[in-house]
C-alpha cells in the first residue's frame, strides 16, 4: 500500500498543532500517524530465533524516527491528558512501540496500568444495565471478543514456528472461524465477514503448505463469499445482526467498493513464517487463475 498520504497528513497535523500545541486530539492523531508513518516508511522487522519463537529487529527499529517522535507525544499525554480515551490510546501505541524497539519492561509497565479483561468497559455495560439494553452490550462484547480472540489466536500460531510442523494450526484456525458462526447462527455476520475473510485467507495458505491443496482453494472461496457479503453491507447505512445472542447489536458501515478485488493480493494477509514458497506453489496452480477471475467479475 502507497504512503503517499504521510507527509501531507503530518503536516496538516503539525500546522494544526502550531496553532493549538496543547490540544489533545492533535496531539493522539499526531501520534497514531507517527506509528503507522513508521511502519509504513521503515516496515517492523521480524526474525524468529534458533528456538523458533519471533523476535523483533531492536537495532533497526530504534533508528525510527517516527516511532520515537511517537513515543515521546504519547509519554506526555499518559502524564497529562485530560481524556481518558487519550490516555488509553497513548498506551497503547506505547506498549507496541517499545516492544519494538526492546524495551519490554517499559512495555509491560504501561500495560499494567490497563485494567483486566474483566473490567474492561464492554463487560462493564453489560453489568450495568438489563433488559434489551443488557442483551445488546452482551452482544457487542460477544463480537468484540471473537474478533479480538481470533487475531490473537493467529499470533499465537505465528509466534512459535514449531507450531506449523503439524496439522495443528488448520483445526485451530478453523476453530477460530467457527466461533463466529456460534454467535452469528443465521450467517449474518455483519462486520465480522472481515475477520473471516482474513481467516480463510490464512486458513488456505496454512492447507496448501501442509498439502491440502484442494482445501486451500475451498477455503479461498470462501474468504470471496465473505468478501462479496460485506461489500453489499459497506454502504454508509446503519445495519443490524439478527441471529438471537447479537439482534440488538446495530452498527454502521462506511462505503467500500471492490474488497473482492483485492483479495489476490491480500493473500496470505498474515504474512509470518514466510510464505513466498507458497505463494510461488499455489499461484502456478491453474486453479487460482480462476480464483483471481472470480474476484475481479
């Protein structure tokens, strides 16, 4: 993806901070803009150890400037911002930052200042009320979760490259797929075609370099039937789940257009352990030309 918008976003954002240094959303979006600025500009570097397990590249990443001009914004406003919701962003990128750069202790100590799952704000509103109300924050919470749980189940397969020596890894991504039909019953998964999409993306690079090769292209089309389910949702409008644990839930969608389209080169879309041999493998298969056809119809 293009990082043609950088420059111009910082500067829009430093002319708007010369104007108001002290104002706090400047200041967050500044921030979040360094951190993606410096993925974006310098990529974060990776290597996994002799024990197989993913580390981080220290030496580089502590040259980016973006990413330290980040951190320095954000240590200020954990001090001093006003807004709570400030404040959680800072750490956030904190904690990301200086895991990068190979400061583990600073990360976890900023993490520690989060509070538990437990107490996190979407379990907290459900707590809170009852009625349809309730059942509505339960349902966001329960969409929420599997969103985040699926994610952090894919890193934890990418952290230890041992765990792609078996067939482990394909039942427990589809484990993780089928969680969302366990709470999206009637398929209507909302936004949460997204998260599919990138698990069945992954789930056929996984199938393929374990030799389920017919597998990896049944997986395939179904991250295109996820892709064109939220293309007919992306349209600005608000939309609302109908199975029973989530029929409260409403939410709104911006306009997207051709998310099918980009599906080829999304492929593998979580790119760790390296997947260019079987990038190599499948593309050369005659069945992802047809694959390719049917997203771009």
């Amino acid at each position: 993806m293009t990082d043609g918008w950088v420059d111009e976003c910082l500067a829009i954002l430093r002319q708007g901070l010369a104007e108001f240094p002290q104002n706090e959303r400047l200041l967050i979006t500044l921030a979040d803009t360094l951190s993606e600025a410096g993925w974006r500009r310098h990529h974060e570097w990776l290597y996994y150890d002799d024990e197989g397990f993913i580390q981080h590249k220290y030496d580089i990443h502590k040259s980016n400037e973006y990413w330290a001009e980040s951190i320095k914004i954000c240590e200020y406003l954990v001090e001093n911002a006003a807004d709570n919701a400030t404040v959680t962003k800072a750490i956030h990128i904190l904690v990301l930052l200086y895991r990068n750069i190979g400061e583990p202790g600073k990360a976890a100590a900023y993490a520690q200042k989060m509070p538990e799952l437990k107490d996190c704000r979407e379990l907290l509103l459900a707590y809170a009320s009852d009625g349809k109300e309730e059942a509505k924050h339960i349902g966001e919470f329960l969409l929420k979760a599997a969103s985040q749980f699926a994610r952090q189940l894919v890193h934890g397969l990418i952290t230890n490259r041992h765990h792609f020596e078996s067939d482990m890894p394909i039942e427990k991504l589809k484990g993780a797929i089928s969680l969302f039909y366990l709470i999206c019953d009637d398929g209507n998964m909302g936004a949460c075609h997204g998260d599919l999409i990138q698990l069945y993306l992954y789930l056929s690079r996984v199938q393929w370099e374990r030799g389920y090769h017919d597998d990896a292209f049944v997986s395939l089309n179904e991250s295109l039937r996820h892709a064109r389910a939220l293309e007919t949702i992306c349209d600005g409008k608000e939309h609302a789940f109908t199975s029973p644990l989530v029929s409260f839930v409403k939410y709104e969608t911006t306009v997207a257009e051709n998310i099918a389209k980009t599906l080829p080169d999304d492929w593998p879309f979580f790119c760790n352990p390296d997947y260019c041999k079987a990038e190599k493998e499948i593309k050369a298969d005659p069945r992802w030309k047809e694959c390719v056809h049917k997203t771009q119809a």
